[in-house]
C-alpha cells in the first residue's frame, strides 16, 4: 500500500461564473441586493445586476434557491430582451444543477445559455460556457467522455484569442486532469501542466503556481519518479511559505515529500517530512488520519512494532470519527499484520475481519485483498483449513480483479514510457556512435585473442553441461511426477471445500429472507397507518434483506403514537437489536399504560438494559428514535438523539432531541416531552441518519442534512406521494453506483 498523498482539495471542480459588468461587490449584503430588486423604481440593469450577484451567492451553499434566484432574473431579462442577462441566468441555473447532482438538466442550461452568448458575440463568456459543459462530460458522469475535449479545445481557443490568461491556465488544467483520469496518459498531462506553467509565471500568479507544481508532483510519485516529484513538491511547498496563510497546504505538501522519501526507503528523511506534516496540520486544529497512518507504516517498516502500533491506533480513532472508510480499513488491517508478525492470531483475526467487513461494505477492492491475505496467513498458522481456504480464494479472487484494472493502467502507461525512453535513446545515438568509431580498432583486436580461447573453453564446457543438464532433467521428472499428484489431490480437495461453502452460504441466505418475514411482521401494516395518518408517507429502504431502522405505530385512547427508530448496525446485527427495541416500546405502551413520549422512552430504556444485561458479554447496542404522540391538533415528541423537523409556512423548524440513545450511557437523564400545537397544513418529517450520510454525487461525498433540509423545503408543497417520490429518485442518483452505506427510514405527515 501507498502511504497517501494529499492533492488540492479544489482541483477537480473549477465551474466557471461570468459575471456582467459592473456587478455588485460580493460584500454587499443579500437584504441590501433584495431591496434593490423589489424596488420598481430602479432601473431594470440595477435590479438584473442586484438578482444576478444574489443568485450566484447561493449557487454553492443553497444551489436550489440560486436556481430560484435566476428564474426570476431570467423573467424579468426576458421581459426586457436583455440577452446577457437571460443568458448569465441558464448559466447559474446550469450550475445549481449540476451541484444538486442533476447533470442532463444542466447540460440542456448551460447549452440554452451558450446558445445566446454566441448569438450576441459576448466571446469570453462563449467560452466560460463552452467549459461549464466540458466539466460536465469530464466530471459528473456525462457520456461520451471525449465529449469534453471537444468543448474544452474551443473554449481554450477562445480564450487565447482573447488573451485571458486565467482561463487559460484554467482549461489546460481540465485537459491535464481529463487525459490522467479517462486515459492514464501522464505525458499529456505533464504536457498541458507545463504550457499552464508557462502562463502562470508570466502573469505571476503564484498561488495557481503552487497548485500546478502539485500537481505535477502527485503525476510523478503516481509514476514511481520519486526524485522529480519531490522536486515539483519542494517549489510548491517554497511558494506557500512565501506567501504564508496557507497551513493546510503546507502541510500537504510535507506530507507529499514524506511519501516520496518512504518509497526511496529513505525512512529517516521520511519521518522528518510526516513528523513536520503533522506540526504544520496541528496548527489548523485539525490532524487527518492519514498522517498517523503514514507514520505508523514507517515504524512498521523498522520493525518498531509499538511506534507502529501507536501511530495505527491514532489514526484508527480519527478515522472511525470522520467515517474515512479507507483509513480506518488499512489501519485495522496494518495491526493485524502486526500482531500476526507477533504470533498473536487471535488479536491478528480480530482486526483482520473488520477491516474485511468495511472493505466488503464500502466496495473497497484492494483493501478487501490485503485484509483477506492477513486472515488467510492468520488462520493457516491457528491450523483452521477451512477458514483458511475461504479467505485464500478471497484473496486470489480480489486480487485478480484488482490486477486486471492496474494492468489495463498499466499497459497504457508502458507504452508512453516507452516513447519517452525512445526519444531519449535517439538523443543519445549520435554520441554512442562517435564512441564506437573510436574503440573500434581496440575491440577488434582484443575479440581476436580472445575467439581462439573461449573455442576451447566451449567444447569442454558443453560436454559438462550435457553431462549436468541429463541428470537435472531426470531428477525433475520424478519430482514432477509426484508434484503432480498432489496437485491432483489438492484440487479434489478444494472442490470439496468449496461445495461445502456454497451449501452454508445457501443456508446462511435462506435464514437471513426467512428472518426478514419476521421482521416485516413487527412492522405496522400500510391499510393501519394511512387509517390514522391518512397524508403521510413511509421511506423505508434498508441497506441489506434485513435492517436495523424501524417504524411503529400505536393507537391508543384516542391519540396516535408513532416513531422512526434507528438501532445499532444494519443487516442481521441490526436486525435483531430492532426486535429488542420495538418490543420494549411495545411493553410501554401496551404493559405499563404509558402514553407521555418522554416517559415511553425512559421506560423503553429500562427494559433494553434489562434485556441486554442478560448477556455474560457487555453490550452496548441501542437505538436513536423520534417518538411523537398526536391528538387532534395537540403534538407531543421526545427523541433519542434523533430530532424532529416542522416546515410550516416554508419556513423550517427543528424540535430538538435529547443527547442520550435508548441504552446504556454514562450519566443518563429522564427525557423531555416537548409540546407543541400543530396548524393545518404543517409538516412534519421524522427520519434516521442513512438518508443524510449516505455518500455520493460527482465528489462521492455525503448527501448531508444541510441539503436533506433544502430538499423538503424545495418539495413541501407537493403531495405526500410526490415527496417520497422526490426523495427515493434523489437519493438514488446521488448514491450512482456507490453502495447503500446505511438503512433509510423517513416519516412525512401533513396535518
């Protein structure tokens, strides 16, 4: 494994926003740009300009209002036939799109938006659209990919001809990174890095040169050309000093000169960089896990068995706290090597199986192999043949899926080596050759000295051989006479073994489906629900057969009790945690005649412990709920680290919940009931954490609470249906083919 290098953090998306004119400063305020544009009395321009700033300031953190924003800049442009104005509206809007994971519709803006840029002749904003669709077919999962090329060359053409250097350097990145990402083709990418280069100096913009310089660095080091990347690290790393206010830089590119010297097995220069990365990464508050890591590989390398350790186990801690999944999988994984190297096998197939298990759940290739290598060394040497050979095929079947993709890399990276390397030989044939007229006269009169000895020498030595090479070739073939029938018996062997497997993997399948008509048991039926919440829906998508979020539901004396509960895990761990918590909430309401939310949940509590106490083991499994109690207009709701979201009016509302689960905990307090009275037409939402944590979009990250809530707030004036259809539709494209990372439960109600 790699130690990891950090690149720019913004070097993938750099959407282009034109701005008109005259535009407002971005300092001005957004209540001072509305004044302007609900005064009639200003001039049309004033009110356009004011609507455009004010749209684009929401483009990156409320894309759905910028996209609201340019609607009516784009009406009232129209209405006026201001073009620029129309045509710098689709643009925002393209963008909104694109950043709401929306990519088909935002090619048909940005082309709508094009359209009338070139119509009026306006050339450098022609061009900042040209490279808007480009980062589309480049970056978001357009199709064709060489799509962007197209786009990309005519902006960068237009962009030459109006002499505009930062969009420039701008789209010959884009190239860089379009011919490294889709074709592995680094001599291209250094080619359009080197020609920004080149502008970048001209126009002394240093910062941008930093960023190419790092770039180029990470080209080199991904090329095992260590001593030129450190070189392009070095000046990157120079520039930001320089200039100063940039720590996170810095510290990257420490980090980055670490890892170079890590692979020229220079540990103690490679220690100097990670133990100056993590300094420089401290001074922002923040330390990644990855620099634990890195360190912790150096020390493993040594052999410094409790340096490793130390280090693995800092940034195992920091990488379960920011969910880096890869991370925590290869720091796992590193201990368990080393316990194994220890012959401590239990330890070694304790971390091995959850670094596997994380691997498995996040589609992980290579981290899947190594961990499967660990187990496989670990439970051949504890003697369990059958474990072993399980996690020997693992290994072999994950390793030839990730070598068939490093080699489709590879063989296009050969074949570029291979043109630099002919270049480089013809530069040096004229020099070769003048050497050779000049020892030519020597060398043949030494080779005629020497034909005359090693005649006698061959003839004695080739009768020798002859002699050697028969009893070799006797002795192999008795050796792979019975090689082979143990080959044979092997092979019967792992037949037997794998037969053996796929039996237990059927059984394991049918009990888990069996298992899931249990659960959907416990579950209250759709007819029950729509009786009592008549506008409501259920999202319910769990991430395996069986889940460990719930919904529930009771009636009784007149108000409705009903609940969105997320318990620990997912899949059969999870699933079977839920069975204990519905039933607790169960026994609440229906033994102990509680009705209060505040008090369900503490008694719910009380019973969960109980039931877990039970166990010789301490468990700490439990759940987080929003529990709310309806009757007439009058609502009542108590939750478990789990909120409660109102929207009435448009306007969003959060109740929030107690910071406690429904488990054991240190210092637990009663929960608080909260009251409220409900108007007609409020909403109300209840939900677990796997619709805002699940990961996805054009930078694979998650989907966040923040756009969770701008999503409902978009949507609340549809129909119930319509939002769980709105919902379910944006999750999955935002998930793409990323796997589901948690089970899915929301709740919505109209009163």
């Amino acid at each position: 494994m790699k130690p990891i290098h950090h690149q720019e953090l913004k070097k993938v998306l750099a959407l282009f926003i034109v701005l008109l004119s005259g535009t407002l400063s971005a300092q001005v305020k957004p209540d001072s740009l509305w004044k302007v544009w609900n005064n009639p009395k200003q001039l049309v321009a004033e009110r356009l300009k004011a609507m455009h700033t004010l749209a684009w300031d929401y483009v990156d953190r409320k894309p759905d209002t910028a996209y609201y924003f340019a609607q009516l800049e784009y009406a009232l442009a129209g209405s006026a036939g201001d073009k620029k104005y129309m045509a710098g509206a689709l643009n925002t809007q393209g963008i909104a799109l694109a950043n709401l994971g929306k990519p088909e519709k935002a090619l048909i803006y940005y082309t709508k938006s094009l359209n009338l840029r070139e119509e009026i002749m306006d050339q450098p904003r022609v061009a900042a659209s040209l490279i808007n669709i480009g980062n589309l077919y480049n970056y978001y999962n357009q199709q064709p990919k060489e799509k962007a090329l197209e786009y990309y060359n005519r902006g960068l053409k237009i962009y030459r001809e109006e002499k505009d250097k930062e969009g420039i350097v701008v789209t010959l990145n884009h190239l860089a990174r379009f011919y490294m990402s889709h074709h592995c083709d680094y001599a291209m990418a250094i080619g359009f890095y080197t020609q920004s280069l080149k502008v970048l100096e001209e126009s002394g913009d240093k910062r941008g040169l930093a960023t190419t310089l790092n770039d180029i660095g990470g080209i080199h080091l991904e090329q095992c050309n260590y001593v030129q990347s450190i070189e392009y690290y070095s000046r990157s790393l120079k520039i930001r000093e320089e200039l100063g206010g940039d720590p996170w830089g810095e510290a990257d590119m420490l980090n980055n000169i670490g890892a170079n010297y890590y692979w020229l097995k220079n540990y103690d220069k490679a220690l100097e960089y990670y133990n100056n990365s993590v300094k420089a990464y401290q001074k922002t508050g923040t330390t990644p896990a990855v620099s634990f890591l890195n360190l912790g590989l150096v020390y493993k390398d040594q052999k410094d068995d409790a340096k490793a350790m130390e280090f693995l186990n800092k940034s195992l801690k920091i990488s379960e706290e920011t969910r880096n999944y890869k991370i925590n999988s290869w720091s796992l994984n590193y201990l368990g090597v080393i316990y194994s190297n220890q012959k401590k096998y239990s330890k070694a197939i304790d971390y091995g199986t959850k670094a596997l298990a994380i691997a498995k759940q996040q589609g992980m290739i290579r981290e899947s192999m190594d961990a499967a290598k660990t187990l496989y060394e670990s439970y051949r040497a504890t003697n369990n043949s059958q474990r072993a050979l399980e996690m020997h095929e693992l290994y072999i079947s994950t390793r030839d899926s990730f070598r068939s993709v490093e080699n489709q890399k590879n063989v296009i990276r050969q074949e570029y080596k291979y043109i630099y390397e002919k270049q480089v030989a013809a530069d040096s044939v004229k020099t070769v050759e003048e050497k050779k007229v000049t020892d030519a006269h020597i060398a043949a009169q030494h080779a005629q000295l020497e034909e005359e000895k090693t005649k006698r020498n061959t003839l004695y030595g080739g009768l020798g051989l002859l002699i050697l090479f028969g009893g070799i070739m006797y002795n192999r073939f008795r050796i792979t006479r019975r090689q082979k029938g143990i080959i044979e018996s092997q092979k019967q062997e792992v037949e037997r073994q794998k037969e053996l497997v796929e039996e237990k993997n059927r059984e394991v399948h049918d009990s888990i489906n069996y298992a899931k008509r249990i659960q959907s048991a416990i579950l209250p039926p759709s007819k029950v629900i729509k009786e009592y919440l008549k506008d409501s829906f259920i999202l319910y998508k769990p991430k395996d057969i069986v889940a460990g979020d719930f919904y529930w539901m009771e009636r009784r004396e007149g108000r409705t009790l009903f609940a969105a509960a997320d318990c620990t895990g997912h899949g059969v761990p999870g699933a079977m945690v839920s069975v204990v918590c519905n039933n607790a909430l169960n026994r609440a309401v229906r033994e102990y005649g509680l009705r209060i939310p505040g008090e369900i949940l503490d008694k719910a509590r009380e019973i969960v412990i109980q039931e877990f106490e039970k166990s010789d083991e301490e468990v700490k499994d439990g759940m987080d709920i929003t529990l709310c109690s309806l009757e007439g207009n009058k609502l009542l709701f108590a939750g478990a680290n789990n909120p409660l979201w109102m929207i009435r009016n448009g306007v969003h509302t959060e109740m929030k919940a107690d910071k406690q689960p429904i488990g054991k905990f240190d210092a637990p307090k009663p929960f608080t009931t909260h009251a409220c009275e409900l108007q007609k037409g409020d909403l109300l939402y209840l939900f677990s954490d796997g619709y805002a944590d699940q990961f996805g979009g054009p930078k694979k990250k998650k989907f966040k609470y923040k756009a969770f809530q701008e999503l409902l707030l978009a949507n609340c004036n549809k129909t119930m249906e319509e939002q769980k259809q709105v919902l379910d539709e944006t999750i999955e494209q935002w998930k793409g083919e990323l796997e589901q990372v948690d089970d899915i439960c929301i709740i919505g109600l109209r009163v």
